[in-house]
C-alpha cells in the first residue's frame, strides 16, 4: 500500500528532524525550510498532509496557509500548524485560515502521531465519499445516452429536488444526498429495449408494461449497499412513479408509504419534463405546467410539495435559466 505523503515546514532544521524521526517509519516524507520552498512542493507533489510551522522568515506559516487555501488544485490538502505559539488568538487565526489542527512545541511524538493518523483518515473518508459520488453520477448520464432526455434534465430537477427539501424541512445533510441521488432515478432505463425507450410515438399497452419495470431494474442495479447515499438513491429509483392516490407503479403505494425522496422528486422530474422540450412534444408554458401541476395535486403529488413548488417558484425558474437547453428560455 502507498504511504501518505506528508509535507513538514520549519525552518528550523533540528525541528525538522525531530519530525522526521517521529514520523518516517509510516509515511513519506518531504521537507521545506521556507514559505515559498513548502509551495513550490505542494504544487509539485500535492502532499496528503502539510505540518506547517507559523513564524518563518519571510513568509510566515499564516501566509502559506492562505495561499495554499486560495490555489484551486492545494485548497483541499490539511494543514496542521506545529508552533510555539500558544497564545489562544494565534490559534483561532490558525482555524480562520482553513487549518484542521494545532500543534505546540515542544512536541510530544505520540501527540503528532495521533493528530495525523487522525486526519489522514479524515483525507481517505473524504477521497471515498467523492469516489462513490462519482460512481452515481456516471451511472446517472449512462442512463441519460439511453434515453432522449439531456444530461441538463437531470441537473436541473436535482436542484429542483434540493430546493424541495430544504423547503420541507430536510436537514441540510439528507437534502445533499438528495441532491446527489436524485441523477440516479431513471438508471433502470438502461435495461429497457431502445425499440421502447427511443419510441417516438405512443407505447402500446404491452411496451408501457415493459416501461413500468424500470424502476425494479433501477432498485436491482444499485443494490443492496451501506452507504446512505445510495440507499437513497435506489429508494428513488424504485418508488418515483407512485402517486400519492395510489395509482402508481411498481407496487402502488400511497401517501406517506411512499419515502419522501421520491415524493419530491416526482415532482422536480414532471416539471422539468413539461418545461422543457422533447422529440415528442415541444416545451409547455409555465402557466400550463403549474396548471397541470395543481391539478394532480393529492392525485399524483403530494399537496404540501405543490403548494413548496409554487412558493419556491423562483428559486426553482432561476435553476431553470442557469441551465436552460439551447434555444430553450423560460417561458
């Protein structure tokens, strides 16, 4: 397995080998003496984790830090700050800058093995939960290269979703998840015949029974799985076309049966299918969609989500214009 790489910055040599000495079992190591030297590395070699000494000649510990801090490709990497600073307004300055920990001098080797074991953890948590974001989203546009919706459909009704939920209460958490999974809701269309999903016409009654297992598909693609994001991600997949009278499919659940997430996105998924165009039909107003959207209100959706949907209207026409189809503006 790779070891970490980890960048220490003191220009104090005897400090630098003391850190050496309590850390080069573990990991790799890199040393700079000055604030430019520690930039110049971290550009070079984009180290896992920077231990960052605060008074240096020249560039100061604090300069560096909010350098690396303004760098688009350097701002992710920790920094812990190991000082003989122990006034407590050099620390909150040390936290303000966008530092994780602090450490004082003289250092105790058990201490700094702790506080980087720890946030190197922290690093790999963060690299998994991006890895797994990325896995849902490129099943997301798979879906998308089978279908004649766009990959700004489902952009823009999982904004739509994440305004929804924050306007129903959602935590911020839950509401992000949602914002991540809700890409996820038509997967199952990947194991739907192209003759039927690219059917420019209407579908027989036999075709739209082998529509309707979309969402069964969708639930078996993502699986059974401990991350909560993709646990909800398959709960949207499965249960976005219930309706709240029960009338939906595949297991015609009503109400509150059906988990919220797919309630909300029910909605963000019609609205943005009747706003925007399709080879089928061309785009309807928003008076028409606002229309139908009241219309199916405790039919289709849930009457609460509506009565969010039109108070959040504008939220929601501003998602619709930042990532609008070409040739296509809010009617």
């Amino acid at each position: 397995m790779n070891q970490a790489r980890i960048l220490l910055v003191d220009d104090e040599a005897t400090n630098l080998k003391v850190l050496r000495n309590v850390l080069q079992d573990q990991y790799q190591l890199m040393f700079a003496k000055h604030g430019d030297e520690a930039l110049q590395l971290a550009a070079e070699h984009k180290p896992d984790l920077i231990l960052l000494d605060v008074m240096m000649p020249g560039k100061t510990g604090f300069d560096v830090c909010t350098e690396l801090k303004q760098h688009p490709l350097l701002c992710s990497i920790p920094v812990i700050f190991v000082t003989a600073l122990k006034d407590e307004l050099d620390e909150t300055k040390g936290f303000e800058l966008g530092a994780v920990d602090y450490i004082t001098k003289p250092i105790s080797p058990a201490v700094v093995r702790a506080r980087v074991k720890t946030h190197l953890s922290l690093v790999q948590a963060e690299e998994l939960k991006q890895t797994r974001l990325q896995v849902i989203q490129r099943l997301g546009r798979a879906a998308e290269y089978k279908d004649n919706e766009t990959g700004l459909h489902v952009l823009r009704m999982s904004h739509y979703a994440h305004v929804l939920a924050l306007a129903y209460g959602m935590d911020a958490q839950r509401a992000e998840n949602l914002l991540h999974a809700a890409p996820m809701h038509d997967i199952g269309k990947i194991g739907i015949p192209d003759h039927i999903l690219l059917k420019p016409g209407k579908l027989t009654s036999e075709e739209f029974t082998e529509m309707k297992r979309h969402p069964l598909i969708g639930a078996e693609i993502i699986g059974e799985c401990d991350s909560a994001l993709l646990q909800m991600a398959k709960q949207v997949a499965l249960y976005h076309h219930e309706k709240w009278d029960g009338s939906g499919y595949p297991h015609g659940l009503q109400a509150e049966q059906i988990p919220l997430e797919a309630r909300i996105v029910a909605v963000a998924d019609v609205f943005d299918a009747l706003t925007s165009p399709r080879p089928y039909k061309p785009a309807w107003s928003l008076q028409q969609t606002m229309d139908y959207m009241q219309q199916q209100k405790g039919l289709h959706f849930e009457p609460r989500l509506i009565e969010l949907l039109e108070q959040k209207l504008p939220d929601i026409l501003a998602i619709q214009r930042k990532w609008a189809e070409k040739d296509q503006s809010v009617q």
